[in-house]
C-alpha cells in the first residue's frame, strides 16, 4: 500500500474487476506487451522494416513478423495488404487499436499473442515470462480474470489457479484426462459464450476418465471404479471424499443432471456452479495421482 493509501491522502482499489477494466490496468498490460514483444523492434540495431526476408537470420524479430501477420489476418481481419511494413507505422496503428478495444477484447488479444508468438505458444520462454508478469498484474489491479494454462480465466483465488494448472501439468501424459479438463477450462473461460452446464460435465468426465486409468476398467463408471480402486487396498481414499465425489457424480447424472439434460435450460447453472466443479475435480486429480503413486499404480 503507498503512502498516499495509509495515510488516508487517497483510497485504496477495493473493487474487483469484473467485466471491466480500468485505464491503469489496461496501460500496465500495453506496458508488458511492449517490454516482451514490441520492444524487440525498438533496439538500435533491429531494422526498422518488417521484409520477412532480411528478418529470417533473427529469431524473435522473425516470429515478431510472422505475428503481425496472423494477427492483421486473423485477429484484426484488415486486408493484409493495408499491413504496414515500416515499424513506426504498424506500431502506431497497433496501439491506437489496442486502446480502443472494449475491455473483453484486451483480453482476447493478449491470449492471441502468447498463442502465436513463437512455434511453442504459451510454454515458449517469451510467453511464459509475459504470462508471470501479465498474472502479477492482474493480481495487483484486482481484475477477476488470469491466465491459467495460457486461457484468460474468470479466476481470483490464487489456490484456485494453483490447483488447476497443477492438474494439467500432472496430467500432460494422460490425453484423455487432460483433454476434459482443459475442454472445462475454456468451456468455462469463453468470455462471449461461456458454457457453464458442459463445462460441469467436462470437470467430472475427467474424474471418471482418470479413475478408469487407475482401476483398470475403462468401461467402469465414477461409483464402480471408485469402489475396485477402494477394494484394491493399494490407493486408500479417505471416506468422506470417496463419498462426497460419488455424490457429486449422482448429481451429473441423475435426471435432472448435466449428462441427461444438456439441452434443458429450466436448471440453472452459474459461473460459481462450474468453477466450483472445475476447482474441485482438479483438487481431486491431483489428490488421485498422488494416492495412486504412492500406492504403486502406474496410470497410463
């Protein structure tokens, strides 16, 4: 807290950040955008003309110009002969767009460029520094949103994100389980058509998807593999959360749940009903993995 804010001179940023953004927020994220990436073609050296060809023997100015392109013909989807190729101009230009976006779209171009910088998307070494920064940020403004898994996600508990991109990291090597949960994860995360009813059901197939893994019956349900997992004695899980999950599981699948009812919109399901479900599920993979390990069960 500044001084300023102890002493009374100013208030502190108390509101969360929900469906909006302030001009300080938005300033520190063009900030960062232009320290990792616009940057590259602002030292003496660099060539002040975006010609793919004389780019090619310089490796982040080249993926710089490959972005550009993308982003005029994908993101912006201007004629990509109106590009321009002096730097100081596309700079220009790209700056006075980015200022006039509507708060969502900010957030829709800052998840395009750590995409597209670069063959290796969010993990390339670029984009990872950025996407630290970019969460600090986000924290330090109160926005409601980080990145987790290089998608923009309605998120404000650290221990929240903390769960969820442990879950996809300890699950890379498991396609199936990985797959539901990074489905749930921008099912929930869609900012213009967010999909809380399947993002639900996304998070719990991953449950079942891994305990299939871990009781060697890919054709068990939740309850069933839940139960030879239990009776195997090698992975002991505690009572009340093999209980809790089950129950959990009954309410997807029941005949008023997301499984048989997809198109039933009388239910009504909210952001805090599908990121309670997408935290929990993920707690609940890492807990398995770890459970499984321990008992000596290879999971593949």
């Amino acid at each position: 807290m500044r001084f300023s804010e102890r002493m009374g001179y100013k208030k502190p940023k108390t509101e969360i950040q929900y469906e909006s953004m302030d001009d300080d927020l938005r300033n520190r994220i063009w900030s960062l955008l232009y320290s990792f990436y616009w940057g590259i073609m602002e030292e003496p050296e660099k060539r002040s003309y975006l010609i793919k060809e004389k780019l090619r023997g310089y490796e982040n100015e080249y993926a710089l110009f490959i972005l550009f392109r993308k982003m005029w013909f994908y993101f912006l989807k201007k004629p990509i002969d109106e590009m321009p190729t002096y730097w100081p101009k596309l700079y220009s230009e790209i700056r006075k767009i980015y200022f006039s976006f509507p708060w969502y779209e900010v957030y829709d171009f800052i998840e395009f460029i750590v995409d597209n910088f670069g063959d290796k998307g969010p993990k390339g070494k670029q984009n990872e520094g950025f996407i630290d920064l970019c969460n600090e940020v986000l924290k330090e403004e109160l926005s409601a949103y980080r990145f987790v898994d290089g998608v923009i996600t309605p998120i404000t508990n650290e221990i929240e994100i903390s769960e969820i991109e442990h879950a996809l990291e300890s699950t890379s090597h498991l396609e199936g389980v990985n797959t539901h949960l990074k489905s749930a994860l921008k099912l929930f995360s869609d900012k213009k058509n967010p999909d809380y009813r399947n993002s639900i059901k996304e998070s719990i197939s991953a449950i079942e998807a891994l305990c299939r893994l871990i009781s060697k019956d890919d054709k068990a349900t939740l309850g069933k593999a839940l139960k030879i997992i239990e009776e195997s004695g090698k992975c002991k899980i505690h009572g009340s959360l093999k209980a809790g999950f089950e129950k959990i599981y009954g309410y997807t699948s029941d005949e008023h749940g997301i499984r048989h009812s997809l198109l039933d919109k009388d239910s009504e399901l909210d952001q805090e009903d599908a990121r309670f479900m997408l935290v929990s599920c993920s707690a609940f993979v890492n807990y398995l993995i770890v459970k499984a390990n321990k008992g000596g069960i290879t999971i593949n």
